[in-house]
C-alpha cells in the first residue's frame, strides 16, 4: 500500500523501496531534444579542442625545426658529454706530462 502512495507521489518503485525520480529522467520530449543536444555540443566541443591541440603541436613542431631547435632530451644528453670531456680534458692535463 506505501508503494502505490510513494508511486503516485512521483517516486520510482524498485527492489524493495522507494527513490526519487533521477535528475535526468524526464517525460518532456523537448527536455529529452534539448539534453541529447547538450551531450552532443559537448562531445563536438570537446572534439574540436582535441583538433586545435593537435594542431597547435604541429605548428610548434613545424617551427622548431625550422628555427633548427633542439629538444630538451637532445640538450641535456650534449651537455652531459660536454661535462664528461671538460673532466676527461681536466685529467689529461693534471697528468705530468700533459
């Protein structure tokens, strides 16, 4: 007997109680057009984030190389062997001799 009252107070019947109507279930066909169509802009919205990104790096990429710019990992492995022969270079010339 609850049931039919929580039923005709707007709450969903289900596995043994009541809940309340969720917040996107709706009987409005407009309201259901109106938030197909949010999910929708927001999937292309997302979409054309993804496209600017994408190109965004290209046209950075396309720059470096026309700027002959190294990458930061091709930096740090020069400068790491340039440290190494300065000391091998300090060694040679502490040696009598050098």
């Amino acid at each position: 007997m609850g049931d039919v009252a929580g039923a005709a107070a707007g709450y969903e019947t289900g596995r043994g109680g009541l809940y309340p109507p969720s917040a996107m279930h709706t009987r409005n066909p407009l309201l259901d057009q109106v938030a197909k169509l949010s999910v929708a802009a927001v999937g292309i919205a997302q979409a054309a984030g993804e496209e600017v990104r994408s190109a965004a790096r290209a046209g950075t990429d396309r720059l470096a190389s026309e700027f002959d710019l190294v990458r930061r990992d091709e930096y740090e492995a020069l400068r790491d062997e340039v440290a190494a022969l300065r000391t091998e270079i300090e060694r040679l010339k502490a040696e009598p001799g050098g």
